[in-house]
C-alpha cells in the first residue's frame, strides 16, 4: 500500500498570528494520523520559521510554496533552498499552476528548480494539470505527458523516490469544480505509466500522486479511494482548521 500524503497550500493567506491560529488548531485536531499518512502544511515565506517551530514534536511537516534554483546570490526577492531548510521545511511545491500562470514558469525552470530542491535533500512536490481549453480541445493527455517529461527529465531513480506529484486541472484549482473521481483516476494513471516508462513499474508503483482542485471534506473520500491517487493538496480547504483535519480524517 502507497504512503498518503495530505499538503495544505495556503497560498498568500494568513499573517503571524492567523498563522499560529491555525496551527495551533491542526495540532490539536491531528494530534495522531496513521503512519501511513503524511500531512504537510505549506504557509507563506514569512510564516515558515514561526509555523517551523511551532510544528516540532508533532508529526506534521513544513513545506514551502516555491524556491529559487539559484543557491544564493543577487536574485531580489527570491527564497533559497538554505532558506526554506533553515525554517524547517521538508517539502517544497513547484510548478503550481499558478506560479506557471502568473510568473511565467515553465517545465524547463521547474525542472531544474526539482533538481536543486532534490540536490538539497528537500523533498519537491511538483505540480502538473491541463487548462479547461485543453481538456475541451482533447489534448489533455498530450499535455501532461509533455509537462510530466519535462519536470522530471534528467531525474534519476534515487531522486525519484523523494518526488511527489500533483495532478491539478487548473480549471478546477479555486473554482469549485471537481474533476470527477474517474477523471482524476484516469489522468493519475496515465501520470504512473509514463514515470513507469521513464523508470521501471516498481518505481512507478511506489511515487505518490496527489489530486489537487477544490478538495473538500464531502468530496475526499470518493477521490481519495481511487486506486491511483495518493493524497491531496489542498488549497482553499486548508485555510480552516476543521476543514483541513476533516480531509485528513477522509484517508481510509
Ligand atoms: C491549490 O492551490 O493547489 C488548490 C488545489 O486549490 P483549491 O483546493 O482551492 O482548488
């Protein structure tokens, strides 16, 4: 049986104190997960070192929303891998279709940021979906086929088995909609066959893929029973103590 791993992604919501607010609730309603479950929360920047130490002792980790590929340097405003680690992080989400959307991120950059994420011991969750123009135009597979080769090209076995995937249909991200769950299943599997093609079928069979687009309470369960999705991340649902807890609680 796969790992399950539950990422909240608070994107650019709560300050200081909304931040504590917050964990401080996760920690009292997920004060036990089975082992098999992983649940990650994903704050702002300037909420990681605070949510960081607040976290230790308790069984949930850090992850941060996105990293340079740079080490350090004369880059205004960005954030380095030493940076997000030193807060605490373990995980680091890439590629959100979001930061492709707004900030012109494209497979080739997320790429190489997988690859310093992974140079750096930090566990990326890498993110890929189809637009609804995409999906209506029946180009879907196409499309995460090439977004799929081209984060994770060049990455070895090893690098491999500290990756995550997230399959996201943008036009499900923030609007409500849900892929069905046999939607998602579908694309999950097509996601497993090509890393089985770029690596082997064992290696295929143990990388967790996560389903992402308005996952909520009412809905986790049925997804999250589909034989190819490992998980959740977790946008607007995550930004409320009960509501986040309550996906977690759906992994059967
Ligand atoms: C996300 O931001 O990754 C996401 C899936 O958002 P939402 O759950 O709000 O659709």
């Amino acid at each position: 049986m796969r790992n399950v791993i539950i990422a909240g992604n608070w994107k650019m919501y709560k300050d200081l104190s909304a931040t504590s607010e917050l964990v401080e609730g996760l920690k009292t309603r997920l004060a036990s997960v089975p082992p098999r479950v992983t649940v990650v929360v994903c704050p702002p920047f300037t909420s990681l070192a605070a949510a960081g130490s607040m976290l230790k002792g308790s069984t949930m980790k850090l992850g941060a929303q996105n990293m340079s590929q740079h080490d350090e340097g004369a880059y205004t405003g960005e954030i380095s891998w030493n940076m997000i680690r030193s807060a605490g992080c373990e995980y680091v989400i890439l590629g959100h279709s979001e930061r492709r959307q707004y900030f012109g991120e494209k497979d080739e950059l997320i790429n190489a940021k997988a690859k310093k994420a992974l140079a750096s011991s930090l566990k990326p969750i890498i993110c890929v979906g189809e637009t609804l123009a995409e999906r209506e135009g029946g180009i879907t597979d196409r499309v995460i086929t090439a977004q799929v080769k081209g984060v994770l090209a060049g990455l070895t076995r090893s690098d491999m088995s500290s990756v995550v995937i997230a399959y996201e249909p943008v036009w499900a991200i923030g609007t409500g909609k849900t892929a069905t769950p046999a939607q998602a299943q579908e694309v999950h599997q097509l996601i497993r066959k090509l890393i089985s093609q770029m690596h082997d079928w064992p290696l295929a069979e143990q990388t967790v893929i996560q389903y992402g687009g308005s996952v909520k309470p009412d809905n986790a369960a049925e997804l999250l029973s589909q034989n190819d999705i490992d998980g959740a991340l977790v946008g607007g649902a995550c930004l409320k103590a009960d509501s986040f807890a309550a996906i977690v609680n759906a992994v059967k």
